[in-house]
C-alpha cells in the first residue's frame, strides 16, 4: 500500500517501509543466520560465528528495526537502529570472504599469491576491521545529532568507513585475480619447495571459487549503492527511495549470506578430508608430517642395520 503523503512527511526515511518486504527480509536473514550457526557448529568453523553469523544477526536486528517503523512511524528509536545495523553488518561477511581467500590460496598453492595466506588475511582483516569502527563512530555521530547538519557530519564519518572497505574490496578482487591467473598459467611469484605444482582445483575449491565470486560481487554492488547514497547525506535522492534501498542493500546481502550457505566452505575447502601439502590434515598439522617422515627415517636405518648384521 503507498504510504499517505502526510506519513512520509513525518518520517525519517522520507517514506514508509513496506511492511510485507520488512517481515520478508527479516525472515529470510534470521534463517540464513540460523543455517550458519549451524553450519559454524557442525564444521567447528569458530570464525564463521564472528563473521557471517554477526552478519546476519545484525540484519535482522536493521530489518526488524524497519518492520517496527512500519508500524509506527513516528519512533525514531527503530530508525537509528537500522541505519547503524544496516550499514556496519555486511563488513563481518567480506571478512568472512577475506579468510576464506586465505584458505584457496593455502591449498593452490602460496607460491602464486603476492601475500602469503596468512598475511593476506591480517592485512584485509584489519582494513575490514578499520572500516568498521569508522562507520560505528559515524553512526554513533548520526544517532546522537539533534540538528540535520549534526546528522550529515555523521554521515561523511560513516561514508569515509564505506570508501575503506570499498578501496579493500577492489585490491582484494585484484589481488585474487592475479593469484588465479597465475596459478592457471603456473607462474609463481616465488618458490616454495614444500608447495610443488599440483593439480588441487578439485570440484570443491572449484565450487567454493565461484561461490566466493557470487558473494563478492553482491557485497560489492552493496558498496557502490552505499557509498552513492551516502554522498548526499541523508536528504539525498537516493536515500529517499525505499525500491532502491530493498534492491541494492537489502537483496544483495540477502543473497550473499544465502551463497556462503549453499557453497559453504566447511563442507568444500575446510573439510577434514581434504590434506594440504606439507600437512596431514586439514589444519595443517606440519609437525604430525615431520614426526611421520622421521619414523619412516628410523624405520628404514633399523631395517638397514638389520641387514647388515644378517649378511656378517
């Protein structure tokens, strides 16, 4: 139903969230979160709790905040509840994207990465985490303003967190490009006796691949919009159009949670079958191989001296 001109008029948002997309949205994050929970717990993927799920916890929290302004528009409590979820969430799930990066990059092989695994994900970790807090201070800034200039001061704040993990996402694309670009033509950016060529891309990291595109290429959609909107503060044309925040916020973070549940990386690229080089399970246990290695050793001296002591 279009909302009464005089209900736009009173509303924060300049318009009345739809009522029947607020429960959609709101039904559709709690059950992707509840998945991953599951899916964290059965895979004993731990960081996936403080990633993907925080994710989702915090879009259901923005959505429901919006359900209730749908309600009862005159509350302006529900409105800055959901811009600050709305806005901060996604960034827990492109850390999610980021580890597992690291982890593709660990079983094709480091060689072919300008960073190691390691490395990359504590450099884009703490990009992501710096993101976050700049957006909280923004939100913070933007909730507590009592004037419109107060509350787009806020904005900018929140707008500078979004262009970091913007500018993080598209070195991240770059660098994951490179790293599979050589990895394909087997042109390493070093040496790493431990990681010789091998064929790894089996159907799992194959599937994982492209589910990892699928979930970058709807966050990053997300960020574009967000970092657009944001420009004009909060009296902008776009921010004023509720079609625009469900298709290019609401949809493309729904789908990216949904992604990362149906190619999961528990059951594709972390799962304890699959063994690492250097290692014999899928943790990377190295110093098991190197105890395994030196019993083959002292297994063949003994044969070794056996048979010397038969042939005197």
């Amino acid at each position: 139903m279009a909302p009464l001109p005089a209900e736009a008029l009173r509303s924060p948002y300049h318009y009345v969230p739809t009522e029947w997309i607020c429960a959609l949205f709101v039904s559709l994050f709690a059950l992707s979160t509840f998945i991953h929970i599951f899916q964290a717990l059965r895979y004993r993927l731990w960081w996936l709790l403080l990633t993907a799920v925080c994710c989702g916890i915090g879009e259901t929290i923005g959505w429901s905040a919006r359900l209730w302004s749908s309600l009862d528009i005159a509350q302006k409590m529900p409105f800055l509840i959901q811009i600050s979820t709305t806005i901060m969430s996604p960034t827990f799930l492109v850390a999610a994207n980021f580890i597992i990066l690291g982890r593709i990059i660990n079983i094709l092989g480091p060689q072919y990465s300008r960073l190691s695994p390691a490395l990359y994900s504590i450099v884009f970790l703490l990009a992501d985490t710096g993101a976050l807090i700049v957006q909280a201070i923004g939100g913070g800034q933007a909730s507590a303003a009592t004037t419109l200039e107060g509350a787009n001061a806020g904005a900018r704040v929140m707008l500078g967190g979004i262009l970091v993990q913007f500018v993080a996402i598209i070195i991240y694309v770059a660098l994951a490009a490179e790293f599979l670009i050589r990895y394909f033509v087997d042109k390493p950016v070093r040496k790493i006796a431990s990681f010789p060529r091998a064929d790894r891309l089996d159907k799992g990291v194959r599937m994982m691949i492209i589910g990892l595109c699928i979930s970058t290429l709807f966050l990053f959609i997300r960020t574009i919009y967000r970092t657009i909107e944001l420009q004009d503060g909060w009296t902008g044309s776009i921010i004023m159009k509720q079609v625009l925040f469900n298709a290019l916020d609401g949809m493309p973070i729904t789908v990216a949670m949904y992604t990362l549940n149906f190619f999961h990386p528990g059951r594709l690229v972390f799962n304890k079958d699959r063994v690492l080089p250097g290692s014999r399970t899928a943790g990377g246990d190295d110093t098991t191989m190197v105890e395994a290695s030196t019993a083959g050793v002292s297994a063949k001296q003994k044969h070794s001296s056996a048979s010397s002591a038969t042939e005197d």
